[in-house]
C-alpha cells in the first residue's frame, strides 16, 4: 500500500508536495512572523475595501480572505479590475512567481486607477515593478509550489489586516496549535487507517469527485479541493454550490447512475451553513440514495470559523496528493499549465 511506505512515496514525490504539507505548520508559523514585519506608507483604516487579484494557487487568497475576514473583500481573477474598483479601495495583487500576465495586467490597472496598493510575490517581474513604482513588497520564500505555499501567501495579510481589526477574532496562537494538531492526524507517517484523508483518497481511488460546498460558507473549500486534485492528483473534479445546484445540476443525476460510473459526489459540512442549506445537503442525500449514486460527506474539523475552514482546505490539499499517490503520478509539476504559459508566450 503505496500511502503508508515512505520510500515508495518518497519516489514518487521527489520535489516532496507530501513534506510541504507534512510541515505546513511550521509554513504558517514562519508566515505569521512575516506578516509582523510588513510596513505600509498608508492607514489601512482609510479603506473601506479590499479587492486581492491573482490567478490559481495565488488566487485561492483573495476567496480566503473574502471568506475570513470581517470586512468586504472581493477576489479578482484576471487582466482587469472589476468595473467597481475605487481609488478608495485597497489593492493586494498575488503572483508567487511574479511573472504571471494576468496578474501584472490587473496591478497596473489599479495602479492607474490611483489605488493603494501592497504585493506579495517571492520575485519576478513583481518585484521588479514594486521597486520602481515604490509599491510594498511582502517578499516570501521561493522554491515551493503556489499551492503549496498557502500559508505564505495568507498569514502575511492575514496579520497585515488584522492590525487594522479586519481578521475580527482571530487568534493566532490557538490557530497555529489547532493547524498543528490536524497535522499530526493526517500526516504521511499516520497510517490510512487511522489517516482520514487517506481514508478518503481510497474511497475515492478511480473516481471523478463531484465537490459540493455552499454559496458563502465552503465555497472557497469546494472549489480549493477541485483545483487541487485537478493539479497534485493530474484527473477532472467537479464542484458547484447549494443552493443554485438544486436549479439545475440536480436534474442531472435523473439518468445520471449509468453515466457516472466513474463519478462520486461529496457534499463539504461545517457546521456554519445556514440551517436551509443544511436541510438541502439532507434532502440530496435521500435523492442520491433513489437515483442510486455514490457519494460521501466530509466534514470539517471542530472550532472557530478559521480553523473549520483552514482546516478543511488543509484535509483537502492532504486527500489531493494522496489521490495522487493511488494514481502513481508526482503531484508537483503542472506540465500541462507550463506548456499552455509558453504556447501563449510564443504567441506573442
Ligand atoms: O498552481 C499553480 O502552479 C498555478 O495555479 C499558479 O499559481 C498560477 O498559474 C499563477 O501563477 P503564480 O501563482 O506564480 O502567479
């Protein structure tokens, strides 16, 4: 059983994605303190919204800190800012690589838009551009995938933010401990019976996972864990929201058990949803039973907002690599996405 033989994981892990998660906390620790030492030339009381721009694993922030923090934050993803971004609003622009074009496109929008701005990136032309134009710069370490630098992309801001009472009751102390814990359930060297994302990553073996979230609960979960098998385990996933799946995808599990063979939806519990969603999950349930299709329930660790939702993006970054590992594929490189970036850049 490859999940629980170090060396053979280990071979198929050479840039180590399972060592990444294995030392998330100390990832998040580091970040924390990161995020201590930003200076900002602005008061971050003077704003009244945050709009974070990035793409894929550097995107992931911007619904993060949309989900956790007690202030609006709208998530951007692409060459433009939306039509309602302000002067008065605070830009934060993501790129890990600092080379991405959507993202460099989107900061120099607001820049001419006139907005405050701060960056976070490990170099690349970012940094570049942060230099010149005298944007700060939240430098974090290079040699990781986006993905797996979650914690070094969010803490920073996180912390940032808070300074100004945006990340409400966060402690960071409890978090930090509580991230460890869940580590020490779920990490390589627990064995899959005792290892609930391994256990999923079984159950889940050869499988198209369908991933069911809520509107503004796990979205953010939801989609995290489709991205993530799509890139560490290299198979489609799918995902949608309740309640608008009930106006439409619904309907298609009517002739759905012959042509989802391989399919398997999952519905994400939190125990923060609204008490009609939670009745929705109830009622598909009963429904998947009579249209006789597979599927499962993953819920989220106990505590506050931040760790049920840290959390559980934690448990799926961990059932991504480990689907990985059942499909004897690296779960680090993403040749697909590099050689789409230079087919683009080739033309023109
Ligand atoms: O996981 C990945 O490699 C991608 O999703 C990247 O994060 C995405 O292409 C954007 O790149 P960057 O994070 O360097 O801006």
């Amino acid at each position: 059983m490859i999940l629980d033989n170090e060396k053979e994981i280990e071979e198929l892990d050479p840039q180590g994605m399972v060592n990444d998660l294995d030392t998330f906390p100390e990832q998040c620790k580091e970040a924390v303190s990161l995020g201590e030492e930003v200076e900002v030339p602005f008061d971050l009381n003077d704003f009244d919204r945050a709009l974070v721009t990035g793409m894929g694993g550097s995107g992931i922030i911007g619904d993060l800190l949309s989900r956790l923090l007690d202030f609006p934050v709208e998530s951007n993803r692409g060459y433009h800012l939306p039509k309602t971004a302000r002067p008065d609003d605070l830009l934060i622009a993501i790129s890990y690589s600092g080379n991405t074009e959507e993202t460099l496109s989107a900061l120099r929008d607001g820049r001419r838009r006139g907005m405050n701005t701060v960056c976070l990136s490990t170099g690349g032309k970012m940094e570049d551009y942060c230099a010149r134009e005298s944007v700060p710069l939240i430098k974090i370490p290079v040699g990781h995938q986006p993905r797996a630098s979650t914690g070094y992309m969010l803490f920073p801001l996180l912390k940032l933010l808070d300074r100004a009472g945006f990340a409400g009751a966060v402690d960071f102390d409890r978090l930090l401990e509580n991230i460890e814990a869940l580590a020490e359930s779920w990490n390589s060297s627990v064995p899959s019976e005792d290892n609930g994302p391994k256990k999923l990553a079984r159950e889940f073996a050869g499988k198209v996972p369908i991933i069911y979230g809520t509107k503004r609960n796990t979205r953010v979960v939801a989609y995290r864990w489709k991205t993530q098998i799509n890139e560490n385990a290299k198979q489609p996933a799918f995902w949608n929201v309740f309640p608008e799946l009930n106006h439409n995808e619904t309907v298609g599990y009517q002739l759905g058990s012959d042509l989802m063979e391989n399919g398997k939806a999952i519905m994400l519990k939190n125990g923060l949803d609204l008490e009609r969603n939670e009745l929705r999950m109830e009622i598909m349930e009963s429904l998947f039973e009579d249209e006789n299709i597979d599927y499962s329930l993953a819920r989220a660790p106990k505590g506050d907002k931040f760790t049920r939702i840290l959390g559980q993006i934690y448990f799926g970054d961990y059932f991504s690599v480990y689907l990985a590992l059942l499909n004897e594929v690296d779960p680090s490189p993403v040749e697909l996405i590099e050689s789409f970036k230079s087919r683009l850049k080739r033309a023109g």
